[in-house]
C-alpha cells in the first residue's frame, strides 16, 4: 500500500483539493494522511523536510505535487 500525505492548512483552496483528494484515491490500495498544519504546526518542519513549500500539496513516494496555491508554509509558522 502506497504511503500518501496531503498537507493542508484548511483554507477554501485547500478543503476544495482535500475533497477531490478523497474521491479520487481508493483508501484500499493507498494510505492517505491528511495532515492540517494549521493545528498542528509541529509538523510544518516535516513538511519542508519534504520539500512542501506551499499548501494545498500531496507528497507521494517522496515527491511533492504542489496543488494550486493557499498558502506559503511561511505563513503558516
């Protein structure tokens, strides 16, 4: 089963991309997290460990799609 994060600080941009996140990945053959860094902001440093630069975006095997833009994990902090 594939690992998948989906950060998201819980903006309209981001709520919008977490519901089509949901439709279109079948939670059988993925492991979706959805992760919302503006409650728990501990993990924004994992994030740009990552390489999320901004939110909404779904890091899959280790690389990051950036999904339209929210906000800057700059903001976030």
């Amino acid at each position: 089963m594939k690992k998948m994060l989906f950060y998201h600080a819980g903006c309209p941009v981001c709520r919008q991309a977490e519901d089509q996140i949901t439709q279109m990945f079948d939670s059988s053959r993925f492991d979706l997290e959805m992760v919302h860094l503006g409650t728990d902001r501990s993990r924004i440093v994992e994030a740009e460990q990552l390489g999320v630069a901004s939110v909404p975006a779904l890091v899959v095997n280790n690389q990051v799609l950036h999904i339209n833009f929210g906000a800057a994990l700059s903001e976030l902090k």
